[in-house]
C-alpha cells in the first residue's frame, strides 16, 4: 500500500480494467469511458479516510476492514456503489437500487463529469454517512428464503419431483434465493422452465446458480 493512501493495484485497475472478461486491457473495455470521471471521484474518497483496496477486481474502499463502498465501471456508467446504502441518509435523492431485488446496496451514478461537477461538494457527506452506518454496527435485514416468491413452475417441479425438491431445500439459503431471484425474474412461463430445467442438474449437486 502506498503512503499517500493510494493503492497501486487500483492504479492498474483504471488502467487495464478489472481483467474479468477478455476485453481486459484492450480499447473496448469499459474502464476507458470512464477513467477521467473515476479518477476524480478516487481522491474524494480517499479524503474520508477509507481504506482504499483491491476486491473482486475492483476498487473497495473499507472501514477497519469493512466493506463500505466500491468504484467501478459499467458500460452504460461509472458509480460508486455502497454497501449498506439502503440504511444511509439520502437527502439529495441520488441513491439508486440497481434492481428490485437488491436488499442492501445503493449507487451513486455519473454518466458524465457534469454529472460529478454537479455532486462534487456533497459526496464527502455521503461518504461520511456510510462511514457513519458502518460503526454503527447496524446490519441489514434481509428477506428470508421463504419471503421470495416460488414460482408457478418450481413448485410443479417440486409436486413431480421430491427428490429435486429435497436437493433445493438442502441448498445453503443464499443458493436457494439466488436460484429463485433467477427463475423468477424471467417474464414467461416456459423461460422459468426451461432455467429451471438447465440448472436440475447442478442442484442436485449442490451447487449455486454461479458456481463453479
């Protein structure tokens, strides 16, 4: 880690991008439209005193080890994307949820550098607020399993199936929530079924919908 607070992996990071996709480090990767608005946004975060560090690719900024808040690169924008957003104070309404099912995190867009002009002076709080949250030791509630919806055809399949149904139910409850956000998030009836019917057989082995 560097003294001034600035990490050398994230150096590369905005340099080559997050390496997770093959377009790593060549002129189509996304880190490229947003380099300039990221780079400005970086320091404004190191001036609240997190962590600055290397996570899943990307830059993570923590609290005493916590994880409060990342920067990273879309195709469509750049944001910054906190953790525990849902619990933060959001008195200029630019907090996002990036889907219906997101429980806990919030972003922060920038689609251009006005649009960082235009937050320029408030993001300190929100950073501050997030930081805030985090010694709190407040924590999200999340939904249980049994508060997602079951889809019509996952439940056809239990009614023909027990010992399918027994393999999902012996899934962790993270597995299980992942697999019913993505089964329920299809809009047709046979789209459910046929992912229903694609992921059968890593069920059965007990693996979640992204693993390996």
């Amino acid at each position: 880690m560097a003294t001034n607070g600035l990490n050398p992996q994230i150096d590369n990071y905005l340099a080559v991008g997050c390496g997770r996709c093959p377009l790593g480090d060549t002129p189509d990767c996304k880190i490229h439209d947003w380099r300039d608005v990221m780079q400005q946004i970086r320091p404004i975060v190191l001036e609240s005193g997190l962590t600055e560090e290397l996570k899943w690719s990307v830059a993570c900024y923590t609290y005493e080890g916590k994880n409060v808040v990342m920067l990273s690169a879309f195709k469509e924008f750049c944001a910054l994307g906190f953790f525990k957003g849902v619990l933060m104070q959001d008195p200029d309404n630019i907090l996002v949820q990036q889907g219906k099912n997101v429980q806990a995190s919030r972003i922060i867009r920038f689609t251009s550098m006005d649009d960082l002009d235009k937050l320029r002076d408030i993001l300190p709080a929100y950073l501050q607020d997030a930081i805030e949250v985090e010694k709190s030791g407040q924590e999200v509630q999340y939904k249980k399993t049994e508060d997602f919806d079951m889809p019509d055809e996952l439940q056809a399949k239990f009614d023909d199936d027990p010992a399918f149904q027994a393999a999902f139910e012996a899934l962790t409850p993270g597995r299980q929530r992942g697999y019913l956000l993505h089964f329920s998030g299809a809009k047709q009836s046979k789209t459910r079924t046929s992912r229903i019917e694609k992921y059968t057989e890593r069920i059965f082995e007990g693996r979640g919908l992204h693993d390996r």
